[in-house]
C-alpha cells in the first residue's frame, strides 16, 4: 500500500509538471514508464539531486549511481510538414524563348525536384503528414505526380497563394494540428534536405518552440546604403553574429498561427516564417545547416544538386 500511494503522489507530481511545460526532470528509477501527457520529457537517474517539484515524493532518495538519459516521447505529439510550392521560378529560365518554368517542377535524377523532397521528410518516421501548397491550376498535376511516385497517401494538396506567407496560411488553415503540434515549412526547391537535420530542428522546437536551420556566415558582410550613383558602404557587420537561413523553419502549431494572424493584422509580409514570429518578440534557436541544402533558384543549381546526388 505504501508502494501504490508513493507512485501515486509521484505520478500527479509529474503529470502536473508537464501541464505547466515543464520538459526536464528527475525521476527515481521506479516511476520510469508512468509519466504520461502531451510533452516531451526527459527522464533520468543521475548522480544529481532531484528536481524540487518531486523532492518529497521521492523521499530521501537523492543520489543514483549510473546517469543513462532516458527519453519518453509522446505518441498525443504529431510533427506536420508544409512545402510551400506555389513560385513561378522567375529566376529559372528554361527553352530559347526564355519561357519561365516553375522550378519544383524540374527533374533530378528523372525526379521532379517536389517529389526528392516529399521523399526527404517521408524518411523521418514521425513527419506524420505532408502538406504541399500550390497554385490552382497546378494542383491536378502535383496530385497526379503523387500518385504516379506512390507518395499521395501521406501528402496532402492544398491551394497555395500570391506569396509565401499566403501559401503557408493556407495550408495551415487545412491541418488538423493541436496547439503544441510541430510544424516545419520548407522549401520546395531544397531537395537535399537530409534526416538528421529534420529531426534535430524537431527537437530544437521542442525544447525551444521555435527553430530554424541555417548556415555561419563565412563571406564578410557590409552594410550599405543605396544613393543615386549606386551602393555606399555603409558599416562592416561582424560575421559571428550573422547566419544564413535555410529551411526547414520549425514552431509549434499554436505559436505560428499566432505569428501569420498578426502579420496580417499589421499588414506585414516575411520572407520567411521565423520573420513572422520574431516580431511578437520570440526567440528562435538555429539548428546548423549543410551547405548541400541549398535552395534551387539558378539555372546552374540543377549541376550542383545532380552533382550531389551522384554521390549519395
């Protein structure tokens, strides 16, 4: 009885740690397995004294011998995926007219760029499902090269917009996400994306709520200002304080879609979506990049991106 009323007490401890977001803890190695709730926590036995919240429901019991982190990750979480993919590719210029092709829609390796990058984020088991946003009149033909590749039964086509925060909004008003579901947007166009930075972006906006992946500076950056006879230096920006963003860009569901509704609100539009909740004054934590992932916007990106994939 003593037993059952020691795990009991334990137990509400943790379920009420987690209802106020609480994601670290200590727990005596006998309540592993019990903690259940919509977070992600860790779970250790470490040579540390226990977390303050728990102390008593532990008793004197303070010191473990061996520190192996145990994680439990909640089934209740869902991670949702966004490819905005609605771009006209004014850049990627193809045929002897001139004629402007819209770049997703180009092969690699007799791929499409769009489907590489479906199959990117499919090789993450808990990408739960894939949202592509495209222009109506492409809509058929992106579900029909879904189809063709075997890829339509996780992928979802939805209408995209005149800009990327448009396409973004769209799609996430068609998710059925909770409001501390993970969504990651991604471009389209970077194909090379690979597992191991999806997931630690996933991890990062757990445990941050919001997240980017991008790369360290490594040309010197100038500031200027624009005049009449062209561009004027006007200061050198420190390198170590700038990055250079790639996707994907991770948040929880509830704090994005704060982010667009205010965005739209103040009339603002982002080039990204980190832009968007920078603004309401929340931090985002960067999660390093690879310079393979690299968004196809120059006729020239196709070689490098056969290139790399000639060598997978």
């Amino acid at each position: 009885a003593g037993s059952a009323a020691f795990l009991l007490r334990a137990t509400v401890v943790v379920l009420a740690m987690i209802s106020r977001n609480d994601t670290e803890i200590e727990l005596h190695p006998s309540l592993y397995g019990i903690a259940q709730g919509s977070r992600r926590i860790r779970l250790f036995h470490c040579d540390r004294k226990p977390h303050p919240a728990i102390h008593g429901a532990v008793g004197r019991v303070s010191r473990y011998t061996h520190c192996p982190p145990l994680r439990y990750t909640s089934p209740f979480m869902q991670v949702f995926v966004i490819l905005p993919a609605a771009g006209l590719g004014t850049r990627m210029a193809t045929g002897s007219a001139g004629r402007q092709a819209p770049k997703q829609f180009l092969e690699l390796h007799g791929q499409p760029i769009l489907v590489l990058t479906v199959r990117a984020f499919l090789q993450v088991p808990v990408a739960h499902r894939i949202f592509v946003a495209v222009r109506k009149s492409e809509m058929q033909r992106v579900e029909s090269q879904l189809r063709e590749y075997g890829l339509i039964d996780k992928v979802t086509v939805v209408e995209g917009g005149d800009t990327r925060q448009d396409s973004v909004r769209n799609a996430m008003k068609a998710l059925p996400a909770a409001d501390e579901d993970i969504v990651l947007v991604h471009d389209a166009v970077r194909p090379l994306i690979d597992s191991a930075t999806i997931q630690r972006t996933i991890e990062a906006v757990e445990h941050h709520h919001a997240a980017i992946v991008a790369l360290p500076a490594v040309d010197t950056i100038k500031q200027v200002e624009r005049t009449a006879d062209g561009a004027i230096i006007a200061s050198t920006i420190p390198r170590e304080r700038i990055v250079l963003a790639q996707t994907p860009q991770g948040f929880r569901f509830r704090l994005l879609r704060q982010a667009i509704e205010a965005a739209e609100l103040d009339g603002f539009v982002g080039t990204d979506e980190a832009s968007l909740v920078e603004r309401l004054g929340i931090e985002v934590a960067v999660v390093l990049g690879s310079p393979r992932n690299f968004k196809i916007t120059q006729p020239g990106d196709l070689a490098l991106a056969e290139f790399y994939l000639a060598q997978k």
